[in-house]
C-alpha cells in the first residue's frame, strides 16, 4: 500500500473487482445528527456503518471522552462489518475525514496492514458523480484478530514530557488552544509546550488533503523532525488520528497519539494549563 488514502475514482474501480474492500462507514460528528439516521438515508453501496462513540471508543470517564476501545468491543464491531486480517479496508465519513480518521488509525493499532481513508469522503463520492444505497448489507461474518497496541501513543505524562523535551502538536482550533473558548471540555487552554497545529489546515477547500509536498512544508515549519519524539492530541482523540494521517501522508511515520487528549488531560486539576 502506496498510500493511506484512496480517491472516489479509484474506490470506485476497486469495489467493481474480484476482491473488493470491505466499506466502513464511519460519519459522525460533535454535538449530532446521529451518524446511524445519514447512514440510512443513503451510504457507499455495501458499506457497514460503525458507530463511532459506542464501537470506536469506550464509555467516557477519568481517560477522557473517547478512549481507546477495549479488545473485545472493537473486534465485536470489525467481526460484523465482515473485516478479515487479508482484505482491504477503506473507511469514509460526510469529509472532510476526521472521523474515518479515527477508524483508520484504529485498525491500524489493532494490527491490520491495509487500511485506506476514502479522501474527502462522501462527499466527494457524489461529487465524482457516483451513487449512493439505502440497502443495509447483512452482517458480516470477519475474522480479524485484534492486536492492540502497534502504533505508538503517549499518556498524559507522555504529553507532559513532549511538551517539555520534544513536540507536542495541538491538532484543535486556534481559539481553543490559545484558551479563548472551551465548548465542551472542563478548563480552557492547551499542554504546556504544545504547538498550535490546527488539523483542519491540512485540507483544501474541498475537504480533500493537501498534496503531501504541501503538508511536508507545513509540518517543517512547524518543527517535525522526528516522529519518534513527536506525539498528537486533540479534544478527545479524534482529530489526532487525522493529523498523523497527514503526518503518514508527509512522510512521518511513527508518531504518536496521546488517546485521552485535552479531555483528559483539562479534567485532572493537578495538570498545568497554559493560556495564549
């Protein structure tokens, strides 16, 4: 695999093959609607929607609003949407990807090899002029065993320690970092240390990625050298997994994602916060 994304028109080839990619749709959003009710109006012919707060992540508590999913709960949700250790996967949301992200990076640390992100999602699966099904296919019956753990992530001492000795990248809106508003979280501002690295600035206008040139400038001038010594967080754990995907896409493999993010880490009033 060449690439952790895979374009409409090349989906579109590749689900009319002998060995089509099993099709996770993964729509979902902060505040709603409910990602199950746009699945039923209509997804990617023959997908299986995954439901991103109850099969992608554990229940909300002291690790923040959306840990790590335990072993048995994810290989539940990828053992009905038919994933197997040997057939693609591709995921997509509405677009602009943050939440098929978040699928992407979890397969991925589960320990499957071939996952692909549908790059701008839907919507530029209809914009490709393709068509959508309100069929829900049958459960599958997969067989992928889930191995936690194979990319790297930090936890909150982890953060702390890149905030102080290596990179710590911000991937939330400018204003939330700086502290000038906190819609959901308990205190407002960032990790101190961190670098403001505002994920949505990896997207063009049409919710597509930037060209990996583009993104390997932008992550340059933003200090990545080594992604060793480079972790990722965000609100909860979600966008996160879209900065290392352009992180991927850039050319640094290999950083790491502080799962419990700001929603953990602003929740335990022993942990500092910087403002500005």
């Amino acid at each position: 695999m060449t690439s952790p994304l895979i374009t409409a028109a090349e989906l579109a080839a590749a689900l009319d093959s002998p060995h089509p990619p099993v099709l996770l749709d993964i729509r979902w959003q902060l505040g709603g609607p409910p990602g199950a009710e746009e699945y039923a109006k209509g997804h990617l012919p023959g997908a299986h929607y995954l439901d991103l707060d109850q099969e992608l992540a554990d229940p909300p508590g002291r690790a923040g609003r959306h840990p790590l999913p335990e072993t048995g709960r994810l290989t539940a949700a990828l053992h009905r949407a038919g994933v197997t250790s040997g057939r693609p996967v591709v995921a997509y949301d509405a677009g602009p990807s943050l939440s098929a992200a978040r699928a992407w990076w979890l397969l991925r640390w589960a320990g499957h090899l071939d996952v692909r992100v549908l790059d701008g999602g839907l919507a530029a699966w209809l914009a490709a002029g393709q068509t959508l099904s309100t069929e829900t296919p049958v459960p599958g019956d997969g067989d992928f065993q889930v191995e936690p753990g194979r990319l790297p992530t930090v936890d909150a001492a982890g953060a702390a320690e890149l905030g102080r000795a290596g990179l710590l990248l911000d991937a939330r809106a400018g204003e939330r970092y700086r502290g000038e508003t906190e819609p959901i979280d308990p205190r407002a501002g960032h990790i101190p240390g961190a670098t403001s690295a505002p994920t949505t600035e990896n997207l063009a206008a049409d919710g597509r990625f930037l060209p990996a040139a583009d993104l390997a400038s932008r992550f340059a001038a933003l200090g990545v050298t080594d992604p060793a010594n480079t972790a990722v967080y965000c609100g909860s754990g979600v966008t996160a997994a879209h900065q290392l995907l352009a992180l991927e896409l850039a050319g640094h493999k290999g950083a790491a994602l502080y799962p419990g993010s700001w929603s953990e880490w602003s929740a335990d009033p022993e942990n500092p916060v910087a403002i500005g």
